[in-house]
C-alpha cells in the first residue's frame, strides 16, 4: 500500500556530504518501520537506518554510526538521510523501504528487512570519488 520514490544521489567527493530524501505515501501502516539501506557492489543488501511510524529517534547500522542522521517531517511526509564524511566505500545504490512492524523491536524490523522483506523505492546512486 506504501509507495516510496527516492532522491538527492549524486557524484561527490571524499569527505563530502548529501542528502538523500525518501517521499512516502499517505497510505502508511499503522504500525510500521521506515529505513534507509543500501546496497554496494558486489555486497548485500546493507541497513542504514530505521525508525517507526510512532517515534522520530533512529537507530542506526554499523556503517553509518557517526556519519549519517535519518529525519522525518511528518507535514511533507519525507524522510531524509544526511550523509557526511563520505568515503569511496559508500558508494551504491540507497533505497528506502518500510514493513509492517508488528510486536518485533525496531532492531528485529531492521534485520528482517536488511534480508529484504519489505515495500521499497526505485533507489538513488550515490558516487563518492576524486
């Protein structure tokens, strides 16, 4: 029911930074998770961020502790993830998903979507080189 279109890819430089936004539907679950992931080359699908439809505080994967913050405007319905100090090793391609949540933490909701259960965007490419 939950449609999402990613934005804001792009070429940057090393130590850079973007923005990347995720427009969702009204049509949201009523209890649901909402994340950022990604996927570089050769690798698995990769979590990012998540954050329920409830709450506004993230929590965060490995690779993007310290360097990436998700947000929501709830007005606009669009979630964003800042990225800074980008590295080559980041680049990919970033896609937003969300699933229904049920009773899991949002921690298990991340899992399990990082294995690729969910409703996702097209994805955005981002490209960090010199």
């Amino acid at each position: 029911q939950v449609q999402l279109v990613e934005s804001g890819g792009g070429s940057v430089h090393p130590g850079g930074s973007l923005r990347l936004s995720c427009v969702v539907s009204r049509h949201f679950y009523t209890y649901s998770v909402i994340g950022w992931f990604r996927e570089l080359p050769g690798k698995d699908l990769e979590a990012l961020s998540c954050l329920t439809s409830g709450a506004d505080d993230p929590i965060y994967g490995e690779s993007a502790k310290g360097r990436f913050t998700t947000t929501r405007d709830r007005v606009t319905n669009v979630v964003y993830l800042q990225m800074n100090n980008l590295k080559p090793e980041d680049t990919g391609v970033y896609y937003c998903g969300t699933m229904p949540m049920g009773s899991i933490t949002l921690r298990e909701a991340m899992a399990e979507m990082e294995k690729g259960t969910g409703s996702w965007g097209q994805g955005t490419h981002v490209t960090v080189s010199t």
